[in-house]
C-alpha cells in the first residue's frame, strides 16, 4: 500500500501547476463552476444605456426580456487586454487562454494583447498560450475540459498546445438554429454569409461553424422545430458509424430548455454520446442566440 501511495504522489508532482482563462462565451457546466485555479474573463453587454458584465450575476431571462423591449438590439464588447493580463497573474508555470473566434469578435487579439502587456511587465518563465476556439459556446467548454484533462495527466505545455490545436480543428463541431438572426445581423456577425441569406433572415436557417472559424450556412426550413429536427439529422447522419462513447455533446439554449432536451435527445437516437450537457447559454451567447436559440457542440 505504501509502494502505491508513494506512486500516486510521484505522479501528482508531475503535474505542473496551470492554470486556465476562459472568455465569458465559454457555456459552464456544473462541474466546472468548482474547478481550481479557473477563471473567467467577462465581456460587456450593452442594451440601449443598460450594461453590465457578463459574469456569474447574468440573468439570461431579464436580458432576453431587455433586449425585446428594446427592439432585439443589443450589443457587446471584448474584455479590455489589461483584464486578460491581470487573470495571468499568480504563481503558475502555465496559463492556457481560451477565446471566442476571432471572426466574430476581438476577444481572442485583447488575450493575445494582454499576454504582452504581462511579459512586459514581469520577467519569468510562465509559459501563457492563447487558444483561439475558432466557435463559441459549448465548444468553448468542450475545449475547456480537454485542457484541464491534458494538463491533470501530465502533459507539458507544448504538447497540450498541439494537442489542443489539433482537437479544435478535428475533433469538434458546432450547429446552432435560431428562432431570429436579427441580434447576428445588427451587429455585423453575419459577414460569411451569402448575401442571398440575407435577403431570406426570416426563414429559419441552420449553420455551423467551419475550421475557420466563421459561419457556414447547411440548410433552411419556413418553421423552427422542422429546422431543429433538419439540423439534428444532419449532426446525426454526419457522425453516423463514430464511436461516441468517450465524447461529448452539449446543447446550449436560451430560454428554451425544453426544446433543448427535444434537440438532444433526438441527436442521441443515432449519435451515442457517452456524456451530454444541457446548458443555459451565457450572457454572450444569450445576446447573439436570443430568444429561443439553441447552440450544438460536441466532441469526436
């Protein structure tokens, strides 16, 4: 027993001391509300001359209820490069940042800013690599926990950088249908799109994210849940013959659970995912999502 225990501890001193930085785009499982070493770099949500911080206080039903008083209009800015370098800060040899896609917003250039600003200012050997997620939401999670697993196993920095950049780009996708794109259009998010799409913003239309980083248009539908259920079938048929056994999905909603569970559980009937999460979307997501939204990502 001894012998055993002397193993364990051997191992666990191994393990560098990290730590990781998300955006607030990043959708948190229970789970990862307790991690050690954690935190959360928040973005601003802006409704006419309403705004705050889109931290653990968010109230997606409140916001949801603002922003259709308020026409659907909303707005958003990234975290200032001085509040990524502050989140760096602390006795760690590794810090791992992860943001938003750098195609939809300037997130990923202030983590990137900030790390500068920290090397300038202190002169060590803590090593800051910043992931660009190349999506949002539920990825950003499942993203999250493949960096806290690589680390907890004993991999070093460079080897989970290349890992990590790997599974983003391989081993991830990411759907969402929305009941309105009205928030993704005012606020100039929809660049990708061809301008045929923009001329149809009413009909209900499914997308995903592409290995770029931007948004891709798969199909359309005239009502959202023939769109939910077109989008579950081609998330299915395109996983269709994978071992899921050992992956994730997690569906991210705004004020929608219900329809969330449907979306799920109708991925599952041919998709086997070990592990599924239902989460409600963050202030960011919630903001672009708006009402009725619903956001997939899973792991492959």
């Amino acid at each position: 027993i001894c012998f055993i225990n002397f193993k364990i501890v051997c191992i666990r001193d191994k393990i560098m001391k990290y730590k990781i930085v998300v955006d607030s785009c990043c959708d948190l499982t229970a789970d990862m509300k307790n991690w050690d070493d954690f935190e959360i770099v928040p973005l601003t949500l802006e409704i006419g001359d309403y705004r705050i911080f889109d931290d653990e206080n968010f109230d997606q039903d409140d916001f949801i209820a603002r922003m259709k008083a308020n026409g659907g209009n909303a707005k958003s800015a990234c975290p200032a490069p001085d509040a990524f370098k502050k989140a760096y800060e602390g006795d760690y040899e590794a810090v791992f940042v992860l943001t938003i896609t750098n195609q939809l917003s300037g997130t990923y250039n202030s983590a990137l800013q900030g790390k500068m600003l920290y090397e300038e200012e202190f002169n060590d050997d803590k090593k800051i690599v910043v992931f660009d997620s190349l999506a949002t939401a539920g990825l950003e999670t499942l993203v999250a926990k493949k960096i806290k697993a690589l680390a907890e196993s004993g991999k070093n920095t460079d080897d989970i950088q290349k890992e990590i950049e790997s599974y983003i780009v391989n081993n991830t996708g990411l759907y969402f249908c929305l009941e309105s794109l009205d928030a993704l259009k005012s606020n100039g998010r929809l660049f990708a799109l061809a301008a045929k799409v923009l001329e149809k913003i009413r009909v209900k239309l499914i997308c995903k994210r592409t290995t770029q980083g931007n948004i891709s248009l798969v199909a359309q539908d005239i009502t959202l849940n023939r769109a939910m259920m077109k989008m579950s079938n081609h998330i299915a048929n395109e996983l269709e013959g994978k071992d899921l056994s050992g992956e994730t999905l997690v569906v991210s909603y705004v004020c929608c659970e219900d329809r969330a569970k449907q979306v799920a559980a109708k991925i599952c009937e041919k998709a086997k995912f070990g592990n599924v999460e239902i989460l409600k979307a963050s202030g960011l997501n919630s903001l672009y999502a708006s009402d009725g939204g619903i956001i997939v990502s899973y792991s492959f």
